[in-house]
C-alpha cells in the first residue's frame, strides 16, 4: 500500500479502500485544497484496529458499546477524506473535491475555516505512541498524490490550526522523517522550527 498512488478525476484514490461518509459537504465556490491536515485517531482510546473509526465516519457507531462513545462522541458527525491503518492500509471517506468535517474551528495564518481549504488524513495512533514505519510511507506516498493533484502549499498538524483545543498528531509524529520522505521544502511546513527544516 505503500507504493505510488494517484487521485483520479473526482478526487478518489482508486488503491484506497472507499468508505463513503455522509459528513461532507460542496467546499465554497472556487476553494481548492492548499493544506493537508495531519491528524491520529484511536477508537477507544489509545486501542487500535476494529472498526470503530470507520463507523464514527459513517455515522453507524453504538454509542452504547463504551463509555467513552457515549459521554464523547454521541450525536457527533465527523469526518476526514483519509485514514491510514497502524499496518498501512489507506481508506477513503469523502472525495477531495468536498468539504470533510475534520478540522473544527481553526486558523491557518490567519484563514479560518481550514475544512474549507485542506485534505484531512488521520494516522490511527494516540498522543502516547509511536506511528509505523507503514503509516510513514503510505503518509508520503499520499502527499505525494495529493500534490500531484491540487495546489498544496503547507502541511500541518491539527494541533497548530487549532492549538490549545487539539494535540494531534502529538509528541510522537515525526515532521522531520515526514518531511525527508517526500522530499519537500521547508517552506511547506511553516510549523517547523527552524532546525528541524534544515
């Protein structure tokens, strides 16, 4: 899964698996996506695999299974356009042409509304561990479709598009090892402190 991909004409990844999510909406007339929004996601927390993830974004998970669903996520409708597995996996919920709900209230230098403007992709991982090796190349692999694809200018994570609300992808995420994997400029992660980018 970790090879070349590419996004076809509808802003579909055909070697992703497709998972269509009703949390989407048409993005404002004449927003292309510029920014990709790093995100993990573990359901429940900090535990992984199942399908919890996928049901969250298909509005079908049982709020009644844990705790944490009931008293976090019932009555919530959310989404992200990617989600790669701990094993690599790469599935789909929402085209890139369209709006996913994944960003919340947040500001990208000034520009709020990111959904409006970025591509969504969660990691399934937590705040308290590390990525695979898998996830990093599929990741890379990805952005590089992406921008093959649309005008992307800047990579983030969601905590800095919405610091003191959001802490993903967390202490964990490798900017760096991300950054060397696609071989991009400093200046698409504006986040980065300045060693990091050298």
């Amino acid at each position: 899964m970790s090879g070349a991909f590419t996004v076809d004409a509808d802003g579909w990844v055909p070697a992703a698996r497709k998972l269509p999510s009703p949390n989407f909406e048409a993005r404002p007339q004449g927003a292309v996506p510029t920014l990709i929004v790093v995100h993990n996601i573990s359901l429940p927390p900090n535990e992984f695999g199942g399908t919890a993830i996928a049901e969250l974004f298909q509005n079908t998970l049982d709020c009644d299974a844990h705790p944490y669903y009931d008293t976090q996520l019932r009555g919530v409708r959310v989404s992200a356009h990617f989600v790669i597995r701990r094993d690599g996996a790469l599935e789909q919920f929402v085209s890139c042409d369209e709006r996913a709900w994944h960003a919340g209230p947040s500001n990208f230098f000034g520009r709020e509304r990111c959904n409006d403007f970025s591509i969504g992709i969660e990691l399934e991982g937590s705040d308290t561990t590390a990525f695979e090796a898998a996830q990093y190349r599929t990741l890379a692999a990805l952005v590089s479709a992406l921008q093959a694809r649309y005008p992307i200018d800047a990579l983030a994570g969601h905590s800095d598009i919405a610091p003191g609300r959001k802490t993903d992808p967390g202490p964990y995420f490798e900017w760096p090892r991300l950054r060397r994997d696609t071989s991009l400029d400093g200046r698409y992660f504006p986040y980065l402190k300045f060693s990091e980018k050298r």
